[in-house]
C-alpha cells in the first residue's frame, strides 16, 4: 500500500511539471501570438510567451531593430515584458555614417501595452501611436531616404565638406566620410550662434541639430580609431621594443615592471589630420605588495589620414622611430 501511494505521488509530480510548458492561450489580436505558457499544478494557466506577429512597410525598417528583444523573431514571458517598445531610428546616425544614407523613419517609436488574463488564459494588446498598426500586423511608416554624400556641417566655426576616404587593410576595405575644409573664402561671414551656413542653406538632409551632431561625433570617432590603428602599422613594434628596453634596465636593478596598459591620446588638428600621444600607465616595484603607479611616455606622433602617413613629432618619438635610444 505504501508503496502505492509513492508510485502515485510520483505520477502527480511528473503530471504537474509536464504542464509546465504544456498550456497555451488566446489571443483577442491577430497580430499577438502565444507561443507556449507556464501553468500551475492546478492545471490553470500561470504565465504566457507571446510573439509580436507584426510586419513593416517599408520591410527595411526591420533591418534597424533587435527583432528577439522586441519579441518578433523570440516570444517573451507576459511576467516580464507587459510592455515592448521599438525605437525605429535608433540605427539612423550608424547607418548615415557608415553608408552614406540612412531611413528616417514616422514615427520614431512604437510602444505595445500588453496584458493578460490567467482567469480568461487570454492575451490582449493595444499600440502607441495607434494609427501605425493595421488588425492584419502590419506597421506602416511614412520615411524620408536620406543622403549625406555632399553635405556641409560646421565643426566649431568652421565650414567642413564631407569627402569620402577609403581605408584598406589586408582584404578588408572600409569607408567613411572624412571631413576636409573647404573654400576659406565663404566662411567668413558664418554664424557660429546661428549656425547658418553662408552661400548655402542648411542641410535639408538632418532633420535636427541633435542628429547631425550625432552624425559629426560618430565621424570623429571613427577617425580617431584610424588615426590610433595606423599609428600602430608603422610603429608598434618599434614602441614595444622601446618599453621593453626599460623593462631589461629595470630588471637589472631587481625591479618589476608592468607595462601593458597603454593610452593613445588623439587630437584633431586638420582635416584629417591627428595628433596622437602614446602613454604606458605602468607601474614599477620589487614586489607585488611594493608596486606603484610609473607613468611612461612613448613618443608624440602626427597622423594624417588622407596621406596614409605617419610622423614622430617629439625627441621620444623620434628616438623610438630611430633607434637612437639603444646608443
């Protein structure tokens, strides 16, 4: 009897967890779909994963959003998600700077209230804006295709053209658009509280000054890490010999030196042109316990990125590029 009664406790476990993933819903939208659910040991429905069975016209809008965790292409459990918002222009500033032209997207964001009965095991949703959404599922948006190939921005008060640069490493080709000066001779009359442009009305291209300065920051950023990665090609190997030239002298006075944590510190001084100043953070002792803080330079370098070139600015850049400190 006893033993019955295990057998039967047992069965009731194993019942109970297989409706675990066992139960599924309703959905009172066709453009709302569950994928499977949670439930009691009961039997009734406990939590719900859901899918956004939703489409976009443009189909290119898609390409921009993280379509798992929007739960389009991965459902979602109702406990953590009653709410899904897209942001469709969040790869706008990425895309202009990477291709040149970008989607800008009406509207800029869609919000998804989603709730759900366990009572009912029924799932319900409503969207914000609620004119972008059809019954079907599908998401229609007005955009404007934009294109910065030849558009002008202001860099402090200064009148830059965009130009395009190309940048081959191995296989590999990248672009980018660089930033170069142009006529010095329109610019005098520029605004720099207004921003306005002489001789030239203001790009109709960004919609706002927030989106071309996103444009201009992503710009710089990108050539900073050029700047940073050609520096390296001509001179890396010539700087790793240098540090480790005081790492032997170190060592011959019983010292340890820790020098892998390296800063490359950019500045922009032409069009485009950088200045890049190499910094070891390293740190000097006879022990792990002893060490403190030994702050090395490795050399001031000019890069310029339309050249492809690369020049030691300083005495220890120059020693570095020379070899002169090993006399």
């Amino acid at each position: 009897m006893k033993k019955f009664f295990v057998v039967l406790f047992a069965f009731t476990i194993l019942a109970g967890c297989a409706g675990m993933s066992g139960t599924e819903g309703d959905s009172t939208k066709q453009w709302i779909k569950i994928d499977s659910s949670k439930s009691s040991f009961d039997g009734g429905a406990k939590d719900v994963c859901y899918r956004l069975n939703i489409r976009f016209n443009p189909p290119q809008a898609l390409n921009g959003i993280n379509t798992d965790a929007a739960c389009i292409t991965k459902c979602c459990w109702y406990s953590e998600h009653k709410t899904v918002t897209i942001n469709l222009n969040d790869a706008f500033a990425g895309d202009l700077a990477e291709n040149g032209a970008a989607y800008k997207y009406t509207p800029e964001k869609l919000t998804f209230y989603i709730s759900y009965s366990s009572f009912l095991n029924t799932i319900h949703g409503r969207i914000e804006p609620k004119s972008a959404l059809k019954s079907d599922g599908l998401i229609k948006l007005d955009y404007t295709e934009i294109k910065n190939q030849n558009s002008y921005l202001n860099v402090g008060n200064e009148r830059v053209k965009a130009a395009v640069y190309d940048e081959e490493t191995g296989k590999n080709t990248h672009s980018v658009y660089l930033f170069k000066k142009d006529n010095p001779a329109q610019n005098k009359s520029a605004s720099a509280a207004s921003g306005a442009m002489p001789n030239q009305e203001q790009p109709s291209n960004f919609i706002n000054a927030q989106e071309r300065e996103e444009y201009l920051q992503k710009i710089l950023a990108y050539e900073r890490e050029q700047a940073v990665a050609l520096l390296k090609r001509f001179y890396n190997k010539d700087i790793d010999a240098y540090i480790m030239t005081i790492d032997k002298a170190q060592k011959s006075k019983g010292m340890i030196l820790l020098a892998n944590d390296r800063n490359w510190i950019t500045t922009k001084i032409g069009y485009p042109i950088y200045r890049v100043a190499c910094k070891v953070n390293g740190k000097l002792g006879k022990t792990s316990a002893t060490m403190k803080n030994y702050p090395m330079d490795c050399g001031v370098y000019e890069v310029h990125l339309d050249e492809q070139t690369v020049k030691p600015v300083d005495s220890i850049g120059r020693n570095i590029a020379t070899g002169e400190y090993k006399n």
